[in-house]
C-alpha cells in the first residue's frame, strides 16, 4: 500500500514552487501526493497543473478580524480533509494557509514536517515547529533566532528548487538566446509583481543602456506595470522588444546566461542566485513582513551581491551599469555566490522524512 503525504502551503510562488519540487520527488518515490491550499488563490490551479490531485480551503489571513468564523469553518474543513485522509505525515510551506491542515494534523496525532524558504522564520512555522519532528531550513543563519534546546529539530537543506536548475549551463544557455561572445547580459526583474522604483529607474536609463551596444539588457517589468512602461517608452520612442516583457516564462534560463542580475530579494531568487553562482544587485521589497532583507544581507555579507533600498534604485541601476564591465569584481562575486550554494535541497529533504522507516 502507496504511503500518503499531504504538503500544505500557498498564496505565491515563493511558498508553493518549492512545495512542488519536493512533491514531485515523492511522486518519483511512488508516494501518493496530496496537496491542500487555499481555494482562491494561485496554488489552486498551479497545483493541478502539475499533476497533483489538490484540494482547496477557504481560509484568509489571520489578522483579518472579519473572517474569523470563515477561518473557523476552514479549519473544520482541513480537519475533516485530514481524518479522511489519513496521511502517514504532514509537510508545512508557510504561509497563513498552511495553518487548519497543521493545526488539524495535530490534534490527530500525525507526523509534521516544515520547510522555511526565507532567512526569517514565518508565523506559521514559529507556531508548530515545536511539535515537528523536523524543520528543512534554507539559510544557515536562521538558526540565530532560534533556542538551543530546539535547534536539533532544524536542518540547513538549501531550499528546493526545479530540477532542471541543478544542469543549467551559462555558455549553453547563451548559445540558445544567440548572445554575442562578446556581449554582456543584464537581467533586470522585479518577480511577476514588478518593481515600481526599478522599472522607473530603466526608464530614465534605457536610452543610454540602448546605445551601449556591448550590452543586452532582459527587462521583467511585472504584469500590472507592462502596458504603462509600454506607453513611456513609445513617447520616448523606444520600441518594446522581445527582451522587455511583463514577464519571462524561460527566466531560469535567462538567468542562467546573464552575467548580472539586478533583482528583488525573493527566498527563491536568492537560492537560484547561489546556485547559478550569480553576481547579483539586490532591491528588497520594503516590507517587513515580507522577509527580503534579510535575504539579502545573505549574499551581500558575503561579499556576492550588492544591497540597495528601494529609494536608492536609481543609484543602483547606475552601479549595474559600472559593474558589469568589471570582468574580475563580477568573478570575485560569482566565486563568492558559488560559496553558499547547497545541495539538492528536494532530494535531502525527502531523504530525511522517516516515512521510509515507518
């Protein structure tokens, strides 16, 4: 008889791409796999789209005071998904949404096991990692914001990431996007959400960037923000191409070719940046909540990126400019990016679940 997992996370890609690069190496394993998100968002046809069976419940944040007996109801849903069920263990993402099934799991008595993405650990695994029997870290210094009596239950694994990450080659990649030799690659993103003060800082640059033949610039603006730059840069008359989109679907490629990348400070692009062993400019999002600082301080500590505020982007856009035709500061950066990188997080992971001795 198939042993059962249910992994339980969502809301963004953050949470969820990694829940899913562990899913499918269970799947691999001959597990059965099921996934339990929220009903409304991303996760709820993302999740399907990949193969796995997946069922929604209707839980919102937690701070939202109107949707108390809405939450209540979501956790009698997660509770009744989990007696049903009967899943030989439990695996938490993060986020709010992960919470009823945790909390469901439990009070039924069932193994759990978390996975932290960011460098801070989120509200839902400060709750219940006391109760887990492990939690899968993805940076070394979140240990510092936990007791030493509780640190034998974390483990640094990296976190997980898609597979075809781990065979990425740079000269390959650019062969693909026929990049010149001689060419240098400036990959500039905000994530699908987009960076307001980063893609006004192009703006203001992207005719002098034009002129520099030596470079090619790949331009995420976010999908909210595509149409408005589109019409900026038509007054400016300056022709949207191929490489400014609202978003690139081969961006882990693109990635792969760039020999500099100016960026947000996601868990997940932080972790692809160690592992693609990127010089990197790094814009964390101002919220607290949100983690990126302290993602970033990661590699910029490490001497492998360099860290910006948001107000500062301009300035930043002007140093990615300089630095990506410092050849020896962008390999002392990619040596130091190599430094951090971990193994493959998904396959560890899976290794340490002790359904295989169960």
């Amino acid at each position: 008889m198939k042993k059962k997992i249910i992994i339980t996370t969502g809301g963004t890609g953050g949470h969820i791409y990694p829940a899913l690069a562990v899913g499918k190496k269970l799947l691999n394993r001959n597990m059965e796999v099921l996934f339990v998100g929220s009903s409304t968002r991303m996760e709820k046809d993302l999740v399907p789209e990949e193969g796995f069976r997946f069922l929604g419940i209707d839980v919102y944040p937690f701070q939202n005071l109107k949707k108390i007996v809405s939450n209540m109801k979501a956790f009698l849903q997660a509770f009744k998904i989990v007696k049903k069920e009967q899943p030989d263990i439990i695996i938490g993402f993060g986020n709010y949404i992960s919470i009823p099934v945790l909390l469901a799991g439990m009070i039924l008595g069932k193994k759990i096991y978390l996975q932290e993405q960011n460098a801070d650990l989120g509200m839902a695994n400060k709750l219940f990692y006391k109760i887990a029997k492990k939690c899968f870290l993805a940076f070394d210094t979140t240990y510092e914001e936990i007791s030493i009596k509780d640190q034998h239950k974390f483990l640094v694994t990296g976190n997980p990431l898609r597979e075809d990450i781990y065979a990425m080659d740079k000269e390959t990649e650019r062969e693909r996007l026929k990049i010149g030799k001689d060419e240098k690659v400036l990959l500039i993103t905000g994530g699908s959400l987009g960076a307001k003060s980063l893609n006004e800082a192009v703006i203001k640059s992207l005719k002098d960037i034009y002129k520099d033949k030596s470079i090619r610039i790949y331009w995420a603006t976010g999908e909210k923000n595509f149409n408005e730059i589109n019409e900026k840069l038509e007054d400016q008359q300056i022709k949207v191409s191929d490489i400014i989109k609202p978003y690139f679907n081969n961006m882990i490629n693109i990635m792969a070719a760039a020999d500099l990348i100016v960026c947000r400070a996601g868990a997940l692009t932080v972790s692809e940046i160690m592992q693609l062993e990127k010089p990197s400019i790094l814009i964390p999002y101002n919220s607290i909540k949100v983690g990126q600082y302290q993602n970033a301080k990661i590699l910029s500590e490490n001497e492998a990126a360099l860290l910006y505020s948001d107000s500062k982007a301009e300035e930043a856009l002007e140093k990615a400019l300089e630095l990506i035709k410092n050849e020896e500061e962008l390999n002392k950066m990619s040596k130091k990016a190599k430094n951090l990188k971990k193994s493959n997080a998904a396959e560890k992971i899976v290794e340490c679940l002790d359904i295989w001795r169960s």
